[in-house]
C-alpha cells in the first residue's frame, strides 16, 4: 500500500476567500429562489381570488 505525504503545508488546507466567494454565490442563490417562491405564491393567490 502506497501513502503519500503532504508536499506543502498548505495542501489540505481550505482557502477562506475561495471558501467566502462559494458562500456568497450560493447565498445569492438561494436569495434568487427566495424571490421567486414567494412571486410563485403571490401570483397562486391572486389567481385564487378572481
């Protein structure tokens, strides 16, 4: 069985920026959907009332 050493102290490590950036997409994203459902459930409602 072969096993491998870390090559830099650095690896295995995570880079917050990167780590920061992913969250803020997905945070953006999820916002985006937010939006959404609650146009979704608006237009359901108006549509319930006529």
């Amino acid at each position: 069985m072969e096993t491998r050493k870390a090559s830099s102290p650095q690896e295995g490590r995570v880079d917050l920026e990167k780590l920061y950036a992913l969250l803020r997409g997905l945070k953006a994203s999820v916002d985006r959907l937010a939006l959404q459902v609650k146009q979704m459930r608006n237009e359901r409602e108006g549509g319930a009332d006529e």
